[in-house]
C-alpha cells in the first residue's frame, strides 16, 4: 500500500514537470528565451492579476482600460513582432530552415 505523502510527492512531481514543459514551450524559442514571449507573457499575468485584485477589493481603477488594451493588444502585437524578427533575421530567405550564426 503507498502512503500518502509518497503518492502526494509523485504527483507533485507529474504536475511540475508538466507546468516546467508548458512555460518552456510558452517561453524558449531555438532553445532560447525569448524576450517577446516574456513580455507577452508578463502582459497576459499583469492583467489577470491586476484585475483579480480590482474585483476582489471591490475597488475601481480610472485606468483601468489603458491596461486592458495594453495587455489584450500588446500581448499579440509582441507576438507579430517576434514573427517578423524572426522570419526576417532568424531564417533563411523563402525557408523554414534556420539561418547559420542566428540566435
């Protein structure tokens, strides 16, 4: 029979590295972090968390919908520029493939 903090550890230790997994496909690109996915990311948590306390506290934030459009846009223009660097300066031209001496 397993006890229960054994069972508890090994599923522990499924979700971690299941999470790990998840915030490196979130967060590396070419083996790399990358500093547009972070930011994206960053947008994306500032607002949950931002908004989680405004609702909790039952408080209003006269700016508010500046964050709002921030996060809901910033996050995916980040996301086009990071497509934009790179298509134009980490691949080769007309190709998938990855360009030599790029990051």
């Amino acid at each position: 029979m397993v006890s229960f903090p054994s069972k508890f550890f090994k599923i522990y230790k499924g979700v971690y590295k299941a999470m790990k997994h998840i915030l490196q496909m979130l967060l590396y690109e070419n083996g790399g972090l990358s500093l547009t996915r972070v930011i994206a990311l960053t947008f994306v948590l500032l607002f949950v968390f931002v908004t989680l306390f405004l609702v909790y506290f039952d408080m209003t934030w006269g700016h508010f919908e500046t964050l709002a459009a921030m996060a809901t846009g910033g996050g995916p223009a980040t996301q086009i520029a990071n497509k934009l660097i790179n298509s134009k300066y980490n691949s080769e031209l007309g190709s998938y493939k990855q360009r030599e001496g790029a990051e």
